[in-house]
C-alpha cells in the first residue's frame, strides 16, 4: 500500500465529489427513515451494497414486502453496471507487483465516483500506486457516505419529503455534468449522446425496463457508429 497515494485518494474523496455525494446520502438517510428501516441497515448497505441505485430499489422492495433473496437479486441486477466499469478500469489500475487477489477486492471498490476520478486521474499517477489511490478514494466516499446516511436518518423529520428526493438526485446530475466535462474522445460523445437518447424516449415505451435497454441499446449503437466511422477513415 503506497500511504501517499491513499492519502490522496482520501483528500480527492473529500472535495466537492464528497459534498454532492454527502447531500444525496443525506436525502436517502431521509428515504429511510420515512420508509420505517432501522438506521443499521442504512449503514450496512451503505458499505456493502455501495451503490445508491441499488440502495433505492432495496428501499422500494422492502416497502413492497418482498421476499429477502428477491431484494438481493434486485440489486445484484442493478449493480451489474459496474462490470463493464471495472473492465475498463482494470487496465488503468493494472501493475506486475501486485497479486491477482489484489484486483478482486480493489473491484469492490468501484463505483461511478471513484471510476471517473480514477480515469482521470490514474494515467497521472505512477502504475504501482494507482490501486492505493483507488482505496483511498473508496474509503472517502463510503465513510462520507455512512456518516450522511446516519446524519440524514435523524434529522429526517425536519426534511421535507420533495427535498429529500431532490436531494438523493443531486448525485446522479452532478455526475453527468462532470462525464460531459471529461469528454476527450469522439467515442465517449458518441456514447453519451446514444444514452442521453435512449434513456427518455425508451421511458416513454417501458419505464420498468427503461434503464436496462436504453444501457444495452445506446451503447450497442455507439459502438455502431464508431465503428462505421472508423470503416469510413480507413
């Protein structure tokens, strides 16, 4: 562990990134609350399941009174998102020092917060103290994140119900904004563009199902593209 390196990441973890994604957690905290779950889960899924998406349907389906393996299976498939995440992100964070079991628990690590920070940060860093650096920024954001969860699940009373949704969407918008700023390649416009379509226009026709086609069928159609653009330079 290159101690420099986590430290690092944790500062990184606790700049703005840290802010939005504190307030959000505050509003789930809320949602909680609200929804008559016991603060210790709200803590617990915060570092295990780390994933507020995942957290929100495990929410949805505990008011439902779904059966536990339901809920589980519910945010396995939610968090599915992250494969084709560390995919991209191994290459980046790979170093021949470090053992193989090093990537599987660095994997857990991943989400979007610390995957854009990390893919614009890591090519800055030296090879051997990016996977540090990931840690560091895990270990921010989770511990921001279990405190405003907590913090949120307590004050929840004086939170009005409109700000707390609000509040659990400020996470996903500020994160779309810093993608949009980070483009440096035609293919990630391309990719962008083709979500930012399908999205809407597929809730129209599913909403159930309207984030699962509208991932596979814009990135499916970016890809298309970029394809045929390259066919076309050679």
């Amino acid at each position: 562990m290159h101690t420099a390196a986590f430290r690092s990441g944790v500062r990184e973890a606790l700049g703005v990134p840290g802010a939005v994604l504190g307030a959000t957690y505050v509003g789930f905290g809320a949602l909680a609350f609200a929804s008559g779950i016991p603060v210790w889960i709200v803590i617990a899924s915060t570092i295990t399941i780390w994933a507020l998406p995942g957290q929100l349907v495990m929410i949805d389906m505990w008011q439902l009174g779904a059966p536990m393996i339901a809920i589980l299976l519910a945010v396995m498939l939610t968090n599915a998102r992250f494969l084709p995440m560390t995919v991209t992100l191994m290459p980046v964070i790979r170093h021949r020092q470090h053992r193989p079991w090093v990537y599987y628990a660095a994997a857990q690590c991943v989400a979007m917060s610390s995957w854009i920070i990390c893919m614009r940060r890591g090519p800055e860093l030296r090879p051997e103290e990016r996977i540090s650096f990931l840690c560091g920024l895990a270990v921010g954001f989770i511990s921001i994140g279990v405190c405003s969860g907590a913090v949120g699940y307590y004050i929840a009373e004086s939170i009005p119900a409109v700000l707390q949704i609000g509040m659990v969407f400020l996470a996903p918008v500020y994160f779309v904004v810093f993608l949009i700023v980070e483009i440096r390649t035609r293919m990630v416009a391309i990719s962008l563009a083709c979500g930012g379509l399908a999205g809407p226009l597929l809730y129209l026709v599913t909403p159930q199902w309207s984030v699962l086609i509208a991932g596979f069928a814009g990135g499916t159609l970016a890809y298309a593209i970029h394809k045929t653009q390259e066919r076309k330079r050679a």
